[in-house]
C-alpha cells in the first residue's frame, strides 16, 4: 500500500485539489484509495505533506490533550482510565521546527451523514481545547488542522467562526485544507521561531 500512496504522489506531480472538490466519487477513483478502512487517506495526506510541502519527516506521536487540565499528555489509551473521556484524540503527527514545536490534526471526510457531522463536531471541540491550551500557555506551539474533503468544505464556516472569537491565537492555530496549507506554511515557515 505504500508503494501505492508514493505512486500516487508521482502521479499527482505536485497538484493540490482544493477540499470543495474532494467528493466521495473523486477519493474513490484516486489510485491510493482502497475502501477507507486503512488509514489511506492519512497516509495520502502525511506524504504531501513530507514530500512536498514541509519536506521533512514528521513524527508520529500519541499525544493529546486533556480538556479538563488543558496539559497536553501521552496517553496510548486513554479509556483505559475512568477519565479517558476528558482526553481528544491524538495528534497525527509531530513536527519539531526550529525552536517550536507543530502538532498535525488531519482530517478526511468527504459526503454527508451523521457519522460525518459527529466526526466534525469531535474535530470542533478538539480545536476548541487547542484554543484554550494556547490560551494557558505561552509556548511555541502550532496547531495545524488540515481538513480535506468536500464535507469539511462545507463547515469551514463553523471552525473559522470559532477561532474568530480568540483574538490572541495569531498565527499558532491552521484551519484549513492542504492546498490553503501549502500557502500558510510558504509563508509562515521562516516566521516560526
């Protein structure tokens, strides 16, 4: 499978789809989707990332945070605990980047449904957390949001409203999908202490 998703990167020769176009149809005919169940689409989207955008490996990591302490925390399986509900997800990858450091939340979600708006209300409450820890602390911390697929596209509007409420996260907070990623990291890459 891996040597599907690079195939599919050669293939791609560097073209970016905007999110509004990435329908279920659309993922189905690409070349590296098989049927969803294996993480393709993360995987599509890790390799854009390393091999064209950021040009670096990033690391996996199992870090989230914690929506109570708003710490950010290793946990490999948070409901293992009685408070495993008062952790997010974890973060897709890690980038460490001069002197900061880059969590990566990627998301896919094309189509319309139920499933699709609880995973986007999930994504809501995750950056929501990521608001609130900048807000507590003042590190150099990036919080990166790719939401690719048409779906997302759709309720953009709802996550941009959110951070257009908190003022002071500036630049530490990407909500967007790769091809508006690919611009902010282009322009921000040399800013990042």
């Amino acid at each position: 499978m891996v040597i599907t998703i690079l195939n599919a990167f050669i293939y791609l020769k560097n073209k970016l789809y905007k999110s509004k176009y990435q329908t279920k149809k659309w993922r189905q005919e690409q070349i590296w989707y098989i049927n969803g169940k294996y993480n393709e689409c993360e995987k599509y989207q890790i390799q854009i990332l390393e091999n064209n955008i950021i040009k670096k490996y990033m690391l996996k990591t199992n870090e989230r945070l914690n929506y109570r302490t708003l710490d950010i925390n290793i946990n490999n399986t948070p409901l293992k605990y009685n408070n495993g509900f008062d952790f997010t997800e974890n973060f897709d990858r890690k980038l460490l980047h001069n002197n900061s450091i880059l969590y990566l939340n990627l998301k896919f979600i094309c189509n319309n449904g139920g499933a699709q708006t609880r995973s986007l209300r999930e994504v809501y409450k995750f950056i929501e957390t990521q608001i609130l820890y900048l807000k507590k602390y003042n590190y150099n911390i990036y919080f990166i949001n790719i939401l690719d697929g048409d779906t997302c596209n759709k309720h953009i509007d709802k996550f941009m409203y959110l951070l257009n409420q908190y003022e002071f996260i500036n630049n530490n907070i990407f909500c967007g999908d790769m091809y508006e990623f690919n611009i902010w990291w282009n322009i921000n890459k040399l800013k990042i202490i």
